[in-house]
C-alpha cells in the first residue's frame, strides 16, 4: 500500500514542471485575496448562501431530481449577475486598487519635502477646526481626497478653491450658513478646498446602529465607493469619527485624529514623510 502511494506521488511530482508549479501559485494567490476582500464585506454571508445553492444542485443532479435540478442551475445564473449589482461598490473599490499601479507609486516617491509640509499643515487645521466644532457641538463633513477622483463629488458643491485653515472651516460649517449642509472636499494634489456643500451618497449597509445617522452614512458610503478618508463631527454629541473603506471608527481625539490622517496622507507608498511616533 505504501508503496503505491509512494509511486502515486512521486509520479505527481515528476509530471509538475514549472509553469504547473507558477500555475498553481497564481490561484492560490488568487483565491486567498478573493477570500480576503469577502472577509471584510457584506458578501460572506450571499458566498455561504451560493455554496449551498451550489451543493443543492450537485445533490439534486445525483439523485435525479431533474426539476428541481434545473430550477437551481437558473437560479445560480440569475444569482451571479444579482451579486454583481449588489456589490457594485466593493467591486469597484477592489478594481481601483488593482488600478493603482506600483509605477504611479514609485513615480510619487519623488514627492518634494515642501508638499509633505503642505499636506501636513493642512492636517493641523482640520484637526484643530474638528477639535473646536466637536467642543461646540457643530456637525461637520470633510473628505480628503486620495487616488479616487472625485470630480463628480465636487461638481454636486459650490466650487471654493481655496487654503484650508481652522477659521474657514468653522465657518463654513456654522449652522444656518449655506454651505453647512454639506461635506468639504480637499483635493489630493495641491490640498486645498475644492468645494463645500457637497453631497454624498449614502450607504446601502443595512447593519448599521440606527444610533448612525445620514451625516455618518453619508460619510461610509463615500468610503464605500472611493479610497477617501473622511472626517466626521457629530451635531448631536460633538463625538469626532473618521470613515475609511467602508468603516467607521468614532471617539476619537485631536491626536488619535491627527495619527489616523497623518498615515492615510503622509504615509502612504508615495508620499514623504516619516512616520509619526505611536
């Protein structure tokens, strides 16, 4: 018996050669980034449902329930086009990180020190504005931009183009202002306000507390749809939450805030900067 695992084996191995072995480590590599990105989204629990339907109809085309059998074939078809519109968000976050190719990085490595000054300034006075509107209680929305564009965001506002400092951000989100109603986009490449009054869509995760309200959906379906991060003050509590892939993280305070952008902006492969100390 042994002996003939053993030929069975060393048969197996013999017949492998290189492209088979490169083959092989292609799916693996595959399939473990596909069980990853379903690790951290709703679709774990639509894959446990395909897989069922999937043994279902394996089980039922044994034993010959022809009706059944071919009822489930179809329903498999009609399921995946399904999945693919449910899941339009996820899909597309996954596919922009394809997109964001190592030559682009490298390419942004070459950041000059004047530019991580610039992002780092900027850092500064949305956190002091966050640190002030969440003393006082007053709701506040801001998106920074990263390697999503988010023209068709900004062209919902009403165009600024300006510096952001700590006084123009109070300002725009003081209530009954025209503009407070809305989130404030910075842009990714020269870090300015590009626009304030802008609206967001809102998340379709029906999971969420019913304590989240529409400025913090708003906010997680902009993350959802982009590689934004977005920072959010509560109106009601004054709580400081930032959004991120699709997650939020809440209580925050003005240095949890400015570790959290400081990696999101300054750290990340391509821009300059070290990393600050935890």
């Amino acid at each position: 018996m042994w002996e003939t695992l053993r030929s069975v084996i060393s048969t197996g191995i013999s017949a492998m050669n290189f492209m088979a072995v490169i083959d092989i480590l292609i799916t693996a590599t595959v399939i473990y980034l596909l069980l990853e990105w379903l690790k951290d989204s709703q679709a774990i629990q639509v894959l446990k449902g395909v897989l069922i339907i999937v043994a279902l109809t394996q089980i039922s085309g044994w034993i010959g329930l022809v009706t059944i059998n071919y009822i489930l074939r179809n329903l498999l078809t009609v399921g995946l086009i399904a999945i693919i519109i449910m899941f339009q968000p996820e899909l597309r976050r996954t596919l922009e990180k394809i997109g964001s190719t190592r030559l682009r990085d490298f390419i942004s490595s070459f950041s000059t020190k004047e530019e991580s000054e610039n992002i780092t300034r900027t850092i500064e006075q949305v956190v002091s504005a966050a640190s002030e509107m969440s003393r006082t209680k007053t709701g506040a929305l801001i998106v920074f931009e990263r390697d999503t564009n988010l023209k068709d965001i900004i062209d919902t506002g009403t165009l600024l183009d300006s510096v952001p400092t700590k006084q123009l951000l109070i300002n725009i989100f003081t209530p009954n202002t025209p503009l407070h109603d809305g989130a404030v986009i910075i842009g990714k490449e020269d870090h300015r306000i590009k626009a304030a009054g802008c609206l967001l869509p809102l998340t379709q995760n029906r999971n969420l507390s019913q304590e989240i309200g529409t400025r913090h959906r708003s906010a997680i379906g902009m993350s959802e749809i982009s590689d934004a991060i977005v920072v959010i003050v509560s109106e009601e509590t004054g709580v400081i939450s930032y959004a991120l892939n699709g997650k939020l993280s809440r209580f925050l305070d003005a240095k949890a805030l400015t570790r959290v952008l400081t990696d999101a902006l300054v750290n990340t492969p391509g821009n300059s900067g070290e990393k600050e100390a935890e």
